[in-house]
C-alpha cells in the first residue's frame, strides 16, 4: 500500500503536468511518472477525476486524454 507521502507526491505531479501541458494522452503522462507504477498512476487519475479536479476523455480508439476540469484551480498539497 502506498504511503500518504507517496500519494501526495504523485498527485502533485500529475497536477503540475496538467498545468504545464493542458491536454496529455494517458500514456505521455504515465511516461512522464518515472518512479510511479501504471497502476499507481492510474488509481491516483481515478481520484482527481472523481473529485473532479480532472477529466479523463476517450480520444481515439486506444488512447485517452486527461485535461483539468474547467474552473478547477488545483492547489499544492
């Protein structure tokens, strides 16, 4: 089980990457976790995008894209 630490980590580093580049295809952004498991990565998408912090959108037929939700200002933990 990841500790609280980890997951505060992970979270602000999806974040950071939303705010720098607006739109990321999932697996640019897993990618762009080094350190960070798929998994981990997307259990901790899972969460910002049920607290609604992010949108996770199909865009091709094998591929997703993640965004901020709008008139969401995301702070640092």
């Amino acid at each position: 089980m990841a500790t609280y630490h980890t997951h505060s980590r992970l979270r602000e580093t999806i974040l950071r990457a939303l705010r720098t580049k607006p739109k990321y295809e999932l697996d640019d952004l897993v990618n762009s976790c080094s350190g960070f498991t798929w998994n981990q990565v997307f259990c901790e998408i899972d969460q910002l995008s049920r607290s609604g912090e992010v949108r996770l959108q199909k865009h091709r037929m094998y591929s997703y894209r993640l965004t901020l939700a709008p008139g969401k200002s995301p702070t640092s933990d």
